[in-house]
C-alpha cells in the first residue's frame, strides 16, 4: 500500500445500488480505508497522490463465491495428467486476469492449495485475496469422482485428482477435513448431489449420508470456518 493518502478525482461512481452519477466525484483512500467520498474539485495537498479518472467509472472490487484456479479444461479428468507445475502456470494466469477483471477476492471451490495463496502473499503472483478449500470432497461415485467405471479394481485405491478426492464413511470423512484444514483449507468443499462434468452419477442424486456430512461440518466448526 503507497504511504500517504491516494485521491481519485473526476471519477463516476458506481456503489452497488446507484447505476448512475455525475462524473465529479472525489473519493480519499489513506492506507487501506476510504475516508471520505464526495462530488467537486479537489485541490491536491502535500503528501497526497492525485489520480484524475477523467470521468471513468470507480467501483468496489468484485467477489467471485465459486471460483476454481486449477481448472483449464471442461473434461476435469484430463486436468489429472497435468504436472503440478504446469497446472499451476493456469492459476497463475487465471488469477492475474481475474484480478485485470476487478475481482479482488476469491473463493476457491477445490483444487487451489496453500502455495497459491502464499505466492500471491509474497507478490510473486498478482492476484486477488485467495480463499481455499483444498480438495473438494467426493463419495465414491459422487460428484468429484473423475474415474469412469473400471471392470478390474486392482488395488483398491480411492481416487485423488488435481481437484478433488474421494472419501467415503464418517472416520475418513474427518481426517480428511482434518488435513485440508492443516493444508491451509481457509473452508471445506462437499459434493452433495451429481453433477454435469461427473461420468457416473445422475445430477438428482443425493450424495454422502448425513452422518458423513456432520462429520465435516463439525470438523470444520472447531477453528471456526465453513462447508
């Protein structure tokens, strides 16, 4: 954040509720707070940064709710044979583009990790606040499980992919909330009915029993988040 106080001038101001406004307007930022709002000329002071819109439009930044950094393709499974660090090129750029959007905050629905938000902390990637869930959550079958149906489980193994992993029963259920949440997970992501991009399961179908569900809920209730 510059030192000092930053004026924007002649800007049209756009708050949510008003679509329209005279393209005079005079808004004071000093640090991270807006102090003051207000319609005229302003003469600039000492220590202050003067920024003249020109009557361009000023807003506040933007909030995606649903947002997937690690997700460059339609056909999720393929996403599962990219490197981590080819795939993390894609969030790069997804959130730098994002931010060009005036999107300032995201929430990250499944994929994005700990690393993302650090790298955006630290400025080596320009992005907006990032909040993760880790892995989404699937049932086997559900809706995060990318695997199309196998004839032969040879070993057995429950299914983790660049977005998602799948756990089944109440016991599993909590340790993975329990490792998301040491990853980093600000939040956790549960599938609870099908979905379009999911290869066996129908979009109507319930997913995980309410037991499972209130294991991750109450997991996530001890350092106080959400599911």
């Amino acid at each position: 954040m510059r030192n000092g106080k930053i004026v924007f001038t002649e800007c049209t101001l756009f708050d949510g509720h008003n679509f329209n406004s005279a393209p005079d307007n005079v808004v004071i930022v000093d640090g991270d707070r807006i102090i003051d709002v207000s319609a005229g000329t302003y003469p600039e002071k000492a220590g202050e940064h003067a920024i003249n819109l020109g009557g361009k439009t000023l807003m506040p930044g933007l909030i995606d709710a649903h947002f997937h950094c690690n997700s460059p393709s339609l056909d999720v499974a393929s996403i599962d044979g990219l490197f981590p660090s080819h795939l993390a090129q894609y969030a790069r750029t997804y959130l730098e583009e994002t931010l060009n959007r005036g999107f300032t905050t995201v929430r990250d629905a499944g994929g994005a990790d700990k690393g993302l938000v650090d790298a955006i902390d630290t400025g080596l990637i320009k992005g907006p606040r990032l909040f993760i869930s880790g892995k989404a959550l699937s049932q086997t079958g559900g809706h995060g499980d990318m695997r199309k149906p196998e004839p032969f489980d040879v070993c057995g193994c429950q299914y983790k992919g660049a977005l998602t992993s799948v756990v089944d029963g109440v016991d599993s259920v909590r340790k993975v909330v329990r490792t998301e949440l040491h990853n980093g997970a600000h939040q956790i992501k549960i599938f609870v009915s099908g979905g379009v991009l999911s290869p066996t399961d129908p979009i109507w179908m319930n997913q995980f029993t309410d037991e499972e569900i209130r294991a991750a809920v109450d997991e996530a209730a001890s350092p106080r988040t959400d599911v």
